[in-house]
C-alpha cells in the first residue's frame, strides 16, 4: 500500500472508531492527536477539529504508525463491536454470580462455580488494567466495577 493510501486509511479508521462514542478509546485518542496537532486539545465532539487534527497528524510517519496501533486496538478490545463500550465482559458476569447467590440453596458446587468466576474475572481485570476501561474508566465502566465488587463481596463472604 502506497504511502498515501497508508494514511488515507488510517484516517478513515480513526474516523470510524472515534464515531462509535467509545468516550474512553476517545480520550486515549485526544492526547494523541494533541501531541500531533501541536494545540492545546483537540475538541473531540466536534468532527471538523477531529478531520483538521487527523491530517496534520496522518502527515507525520511516527504518528502515523501511533495512529495505525490506536485504531488496531480498539477494533481488537471491541472485537468489532462497534455500538458501545465492551465492559470486559463484566456484565455476564455479574448477571452469572448474582442469579446464583440469589437462588434459594447454596450448594458447595454453586460455591464453588461462583469462586471460579470471581478467580476470572479478578485475572480478567488484572490483565486489562492498562486498557482504556481501567486506565480512564467511565460512570458506565465504574458502575459496572461496583457491581461486580459486590457481588464478588457476597461470594467471598460465604466462605
């Protein structure tokens, strides 16, 4: 691919997973393009200053390749989904502990599965710490983390 095709791309790429609102991909996003755009900060709402800030930014090869990662990760962290913030499967698992803990019988083996999926999650969340989510987490990603601490409070507590 030529070296303009190679930043055509890129700049529409960027475009598409900047438009998919994922606010904490976007800030990662921001400081990017205002280490490239040499301004104060790039107003990310408003997509005239994202398309000004993306070919200043699109004509230097460093950024250029700190682009190509940024959108290559989004799209891989989402896989593909391109509607919300992924939450790092948080969600199933709340909803899969809760719907246990609230059954009427607590059996070893229920227990048991509810401190395996706790022992996921904890490697899940771990392991993503540097991702976006848990670096510059949102009110929907904290809502979720709350969520899950407290239902991982009530699988511990009956040990």
């Amino acid at each position: 691919m030529g070296e303009l095709a190679g930043a055509s791309k890129v700049h529409v790429m960027v475009s598409y997973w900047w438009s998919r609102g994922d606010g904490l991909a976007n800030h990662q996003l921001g400081q990017i393009l205002t280490r490239a755009a040499g301004v104060d900060e790039v107003d990310l709402a408003d997509p005239q200053s994202l398309d000004r800030a993306l070919r200043i930014a699109v004509a230097d090869p460093a950024v250029l390749a700190e682009l190509e990662v940024w959108w290559q990760m989004v799209e891989t962290r989402r896989a593909g989904n391109g509607t919300r913030n992924p939450g790092l499967g948080l969600e199933q698992s709340i909803r899969y502990l809760t719907d246990r803990l609230d059954t009427a019988t607590m059996t070893p083996e229920v227990l048991g599965e509810c401190r395996r999926q706790v022992a996921v999650v904890d490697k899940t969340i771990i392991s993503a710490k540097n991702l976006p989510e848990l670096a510059h987490p949102d009110a929907e990603m904290l809502d979720l983390l709350a969520r899950y601490l407290e239902a991982r409070s009530r699988v511990l507590a009956l040990a």
